[in-house]
C-alpha cells in the first residue's frame, strides 16, 4: 500500500500485513475489535485491554522499545501513537521498519475516524465501517443526556492534570451537556491552577485515579478533603476517558451515568 503520511512523507507498506506490532493501547484495542488480534505478535507494556493482549510479548513502555526484541519478531508493519511517541516513531522510521503513525483525536468523532484508517491501512475497511456505525449510535444517543453542570476534570498522572480547548475529553463533555470549567483555556492539557478551581466552585468533580490502584474511591475522597473541597464527586475506573480506543464509548456511556446516579442522589 502506497500512501502519504502527514508527517512522515511517502510510505510504502504491505497490503496484508500479518506480522504488527502496536504499541499504542488505543490502536491494539482497535485491531482487537477488528477482529485481527490472531496478526499482532507484540505490544507496548502499556496495551493491556483487552484481557487477551497480556499473553502477548512487550515489546516495549511508552517510549523506550527493546530493538533486538523487535527485530527477533519480524514484524511487517509496526503502528505507533503520535504526541508523547512522536521521537520513537521518528527513529523506527529513520531505521527503515515498515511504520504507520495513527495520529491522537481532537474529539470522539476523531477515535471513529482512526478505526475507518486502519480497517483501510489492514484492508478490512467493511468491518470498520460496522465498527464505527455502531459506536457512532452509541455516541449519539449520550448526546445532550446531562444536565449543563460546571465540572471540573482531574486526571492523576502522577500530578493532576486537566484539559481546556482542542481535546477530544473536552469535547466528550460538552457533547453530554456538562461545561467543561476550563473550557476556554488555551492548552489541551494542563497542570491546573487548583485554586482557581475552588474559586469556580464546579457542580460537580470527576477524577479519574491512575488505573489498577487499590481503593481509588477513598484516596479521590481524602484528596477532596486535603484541599477543602465540598464539591460532589464522581470518580472513574481509571485509564478511562484518557484511553482513546474503541472502549472510549462505554466508558463514556459509564461516566454519564454515574453522573446521573449522583444527581438522583442529590434529589
């Protein structure tokens, strides 16, 4: 398959490759829903859903790769993450293995768009299609499900973290109704000024906990309480809304209501 990437110019890849390696959870994710995890012979230590991905061999983090690992494995088409990866990729490609970079969403319609690139890139664009005409009503049926609550949202990424414009979280927030209290700021993420959050005083908190922690519920609850908030709270499964595959959307469908159950609670 011949194509033009954006970043990397004129790319020359197989056009049934049956040896990848993905070291982006969204994309391994992808190839699983797909139907195509029988192709993939290794993954990043950070691809862990779903549960079958774990019998796979790691190959490397997020951005360190064990090259002669990589090579043992002989792959024909490595696919990567852009953002945080961009380095790596830009050395696998300077290395000459066959790579394709699948670019990060700037809303939820961006997750749907990457599954249509790669159903084309590993020519199973009909299931894709299905794919995304599926998570496409699912998405659509959120839309507006929420009341226009002031949130604020906390990702703990060994700090908090948070997003303003141009990020794909955002925009899932503003599609449910809610009002993103950092809506306007010019960054996609951020570490947040933590008093202007008490001084916006948010309806409502949603923190989501690195994942795999142990009772993230009440450690959400005591960091609530160090800063002297008393604002509801609604905390997620961890590694959720930051993960952009296709489980995106039944995350997204869990958020909305836990939400709901919160404000049923409040009546």
């Amino acid at each position: 398959m011949k194509l033009v990437h954006d970043w990397l110019g004129p790319l020359e890849l197989p056009d049934d490759p049956q040896r990848i390696v993905s070291l982006a959870p969204n994309v391994t994710e992808t190839l699983f829903a797909l139907g195509l995890h029988e192709r993939l012979v290794g993954r990043s230590a950070f691809c862990y859903r779903p549960a079958a991905t774990l019998a796979l061999p790691v190959v490397s983090s997020y951005t360190r790769l064990r090259w002669e690992f990589l090579n043992s494995l002989k792959p024909d088409l490595v696919l990567i993450s852009t953002g945080v990866q961009r380095d790596l990729l830009q050395e696998l490609h300077g290395r000459g293995y066959p790579i394709f970079p699948v670019p990060l969403p700037h809303s939820p319609h961006g997750i749907l768009e990457n599954i249509v690139l790669m159903g084309a890139l590993l020519a199973v664009a009909e299931q894709a299609t299905r794919l995304v005409a599926h998570l496409s009503q699912r998405y659509q049926a959120l839309y507006q499900s929420l009341p226009a609550y002031r949130v604020y949202l906390e990702f703990d990424l060994g700090g908090p973290i948070t997003v303003g414009r141009g990020s794909y979280v955002g925009e899932a927030l503003r599609h449910l109704g809610l009002q993103n209290i950092f809506d306007a700021h010019p960054q996609s993420y951020f570490s947040p000024n933590l008093a202007e959050v008490a001084r916006q005083a948010p309806h409502l908190v949603i923190y989501e906990p690195k994942p795999h922690r142990s009772r993230p519920i009440e450690k959400a609850q005591r960091l609530m309480a160090e800063r002297n908030w008393p604002f509801p709270l609604v905390v997620t499964g961890g590694d959720e809304l930051a993960h952009y595959g296709p489980g995106f959307f039944a995350y997204l469908e869990a958020l909305a209501k836990q939400i709901q159950d919160k404000i049923a609670q409040k009546s």
